[in-house]
C-alpha cells in the first residue's frame, strides 16, 4: 500500500492480477511494478490460463534464449543450412521498424505469435527496440545478439528469395502435398508482413500454411501492423485464444502491458511529467492530434477536435466572452493532456479555456509535454519523448485519438480505454460530420489484412469469416478484434 498526496491509503496490486511475473529488480526497471500506482482504473484481469502461459514463456525463453547451449545448437543448424528432425528449440526473429506505435505493434503481434506457436521471441535491437523498454523475460534477454547468422536479415524485403510467399511461388515450399518431414523443410523462412505484403505472403493466416511453418525451427518476420486478427482466422489457434483471452477485446491490453515496461530514463519523464501536470486534476483527457510535419495548421481540425469534445462531453462548452463562470476555490478541475507534433493545437484549446469561462464552471488546464514539429528516425531522445508521450495519454481517464494512428492504439490499448476516434476527413476544408465515434473496441486495427478465404481458396471478405474479427471504425478495410 502507498499513501496518496491527499494522504488516504490506497491499494494497488503490482503485478496486474497475476499478468507480471514477481522477483524482478525493482530499481533496473522501475515502471515495471510502478505502474500499477499511476493507473487510476485497474484494468481487465488476466485469465489464470494466460498468466500461466506467460511463465511457461518466461521458462522457454529462459531455456532456450542467448546463452544456453539451445540457442548455440539453434545458430549452429542455421548456419549448416540443414535443420535437425526434432530441434530442441524454434525461434522467431522479429523486426520492428517505422514509428514507435508500428514497432510496438508488430513486436506484440510477434509475441502472440510465439505463444500460440511455443517458440522463443527474439527482437532485432535496432530501431531503438534495445534502448527504449526494460527486459519483459526474467534471467534473460528478448534481444538478438550481435553476429546473427543472416547477416543481411534487417534489409529483407518483399523480394528476398526466402520470404515465405517467394518459397511458395518457387516451389521450394509446398503446402499441398501433406506433411512434410522437418528435414525436408528449410531451417528458416523469412515471413514478410509488411503494408506490401503478397497474396502468397498473406497466406501466412491459412491453417495448410501454418502446419509447415511449424516445422521451420527459424522464423524471422517484419511487419509494420498489428497483425493479431489475422490470427484470428485461423482456425488451429482460435480455441488457445479463446482461452488465453476470454475477453477479447483485452489482447493488446494485455500483452502491451506484459511487454512494454519504458526504461528508468523513460519512466522519469513520464513520472514527473503526471506527478506535476495531470495528478491533481479530478478528471484527465488526453487528446493525441497526429499531424504530419509538412501539414499547416488545420482550422478544420481544431474545429473537430473541439466539437468532438465538447459533443461527446469530454470538454465543457464555453461562456461567451462577457459571461463569468461560477467563481470560488472548490471547483471541479480537469487537466487536458495534448500530444502533437505541433503546438498550434493546443495553444489554441489552451487559449479558448483561458479567454473563456466554461459553461459547467469547470477550471480546465491544458498541456503538452513537447512539441517535436518533424517525425525523426534513429534519434534517440526523439522516441524516448513519443514513448513516454504514450504512456502519458494511457493513464487519461477518456481519450480522443487519430484515425489511422498505431501511436493512439498502443495508447488506448495499455490504458484500457475505448477511445473517441477523430474520423480522418475526405478532403482538408471539410469538418466530417459527426467529427468522431467510439471505437468499438480498445484493441488495435490491422491495416493491412489479408483478403482471402483459406478454405474456399479465394478472394474474400475476412470482416465477416469469424464474428469476433471486423472491420475498423476508422479503417474500413481494416480488421479488429471486437
Ligand atoms: P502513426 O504513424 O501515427 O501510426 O504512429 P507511429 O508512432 O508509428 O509514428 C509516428 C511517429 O511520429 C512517432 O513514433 C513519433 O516519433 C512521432 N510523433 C507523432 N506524433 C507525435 C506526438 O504527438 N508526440 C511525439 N513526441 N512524437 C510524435
């Protein structure tokens, strides 16, 4: 138990109901047990399946990982090229890359993935995957050491021979002739899920195809999306969900949770960023603004950001000029958390609350924490301010997000929260009508699903294959876990 600034005790349960595994160092890592503390809401509980496949994880990662003789048999077949008839371990390299929310995306799908299909997760540490979170496995590390075998493995791409859908199209794989020995198989596939990604690639989500990956003790796969409702549709992992996640909607919740612990440097900014700014307020919103360097300052969109909120009674209408709010010390206060780009937003929100009263004699406050005006690869204090901006908008009690942004899905995924979506508007001049709705579920969308049926083997709609998996409010091609 802690004592609150106002001096009552309260209580918070560090691990998330069994979700997180006791016995770390608290002060290596100290956002890992904190957490719990900054979290107005608890947040959904994690089933006693899923907390017990996770330790099952956290031993195979452990057994398995860099340093055991496992993981040296493992490099050694890769490197003979030949794969053993029963490898002891099987692994799946992951490569993250583009913005934050993509990465953190793409590194959650890769570790559902890993747990439906029992092998070890290993992430590629470039893109500032090794510097921005703490370890999530005890006693061993998710990152793949220097010196791997497929020196050239972060520049494969759609064309690389070896992607999986290359290795159907060349017959090199075939999923058509029953099961195929181990040793007749590759010792690793390269599994492209990118934006770009081919038909023959997307078959990645099919049952036949998932059968003989299987049996590739190496796996390294590049995405950009979340892509767990994919997952979904295939048929051999939909029971293990089902009990993994009895609600559905809570996958990334829980696996963002599980995984994204930001390092002590990290946790400062967020820390001291909520204790000065947001800790005192009765209610916080967060409004996260994705705006693209080269964009001007968009009218338009303040405009449906304020209708937005003050609609959906997230921020109170405001007083004309002459009018005076209800005056006194004990008013309500609510603090606005603005994350953008650009502060032009806010400044703006900031100004209006400020020349205004407000209408339910709220005092409303309204910050951002930086203002980075271009997105930036590579730089270092650049994603550390974005990840820690994240976070910041998770601990809000209501949020309204961009459409489109993986930056306000990882958002609204660890905070449990099922945001108001900004509808992306058809043309620049025009405020879309309502400005934004409720998503339908705080898990993320998919962007880039596949389109095809597995078992009748043609073009399909996959929004309406399995009721849990349909298509986004803000992506209309998009697949989401409802
Ligand atoms: P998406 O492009 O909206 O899907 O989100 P991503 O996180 O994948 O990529 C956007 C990147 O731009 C972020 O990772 C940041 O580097 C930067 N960025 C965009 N919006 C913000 C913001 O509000 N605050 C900060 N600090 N960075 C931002």
């Amino acid at each position: 138990s802690v004592l609150s600034v106002s001096g009552e005790r309260s209580y918070y349960d560090k691990l998330l109901g069994g979700l997180l595994a006791d016995g770390f160092d608290e002060g290596s890592c100290r956002s890992r047990y904190q957490s719990a503390m900054y979290r107005r809401r608890p947040g959904r509980q994690p089933s006693a399946h899923l907390a017990s496949k996770l330790r099952q994880q956290e031993a195979l990662q452990r057994r398995c990982g860099p340093g055991t003789a496992a993981y040296s048999n493992a490099l050694e077949q890769l490197r003979s090229g030949k794969s053993a008839a029963s490898p002891e371990c099987k692994y799946l390299v992951s490569i993250s890359y583009r913005g934050l929310g993509n990465r953190i995306l793409a590194a959650a799908s890769a570790f559902l993935y890993v747990l439906l299909t029992d092998r070890v997760l290993l992430v590629d540490p470039s893109n500032e995957m090794g510097e921005l979170f703490c370890e999530p496995f005890p006693d061993t590390t998710w990152l793949l050491p220097p010196g791997f075998p497929l020196a050239s493995y972060t520049n494969f791409s759609i064309s690389t021979a070896e992607s999986y859908g290359n290795m159907l199209r060349s017959k090199a794989i075939r999923t058509d002739v029953g099961d195929v020995p181990a040793a007749r198989l590759p010792v690793f596939s390269y599994v492209h899920l990118d934006h770009d990604a081919t038909e023959q690639d997307k078959f990645f989500f099919c049952d036949e195809d998932q059968r003989v990956l299987r049996n590739v003790p190496w796996l390294v796969m590049r995405t950009d999306s979340y892509i767990v409702p994919g997952l979904f549709l295939v048929t051999g992992f939909q029971e293990e969900l089902g009990r993994l996640f009895p609600e559905l909607d809570a996958v990334f919740h829980h696996i963002g949770r599980y995984l994204f612990h930001p390092n002590n440097h990290v946790w400062g900014l967020v820390t001291r960023y909520y204790d000065a700014y947001l800790a005192t307020a009765q209610r916080r919103v967060g409004i996260q603004v994705r705006v693209f360097g080269s964009q001007p300052n968009s009218p338009e969109l303040l405009e449906q950001i304020t209708k937005c909120a003050q609609k959906e009674r997230l921020l109170p209408e405001l007083l004309a000029a002459a009018e005076h709010g209800v005056p006194g010390p004990r008013r309500n206060t609510k603090a606005v958390l603005v994350t953008s780009l650009k502060s032009w937003y806010y400044e703006k929100l900031k100004g209006m609350y400020w020349e205004h009263a407000a209408a339910t004699g709220e005092a409303v406050s309204v910050h951002q924490p930086s203002h980075e005006e271009f997105q930036r690869f590579g730089a270092k204090s650049h994603d550390a301010k974005a990840w820690a901006e994240i976070y910041l908008l998770s601990l809000t009690d209501e949020l309204v997000t961009t459409a489109w942004s993986t930056f306000g899905y990882v958002a609204q995924g660890l905070g449990g929260l099922r945001p108001w979506v900004l509808y992306r508007p058809d043309n620049d001049t025009h405020v879309p009508d309502p400005p934004c709705g409720r998503d339908v579920s705080m898990d993320p969308c998919f962007h880039a699903p596949p389109f095809y049926d597995c078992r009748l083997k043609r073009g399909a709609d996959t929004g309406k294959i399995v009721p849990q998996v349909q298509h986004c409010i803000d992506m209309s091609w998009g697949l989401k876990i409802v």
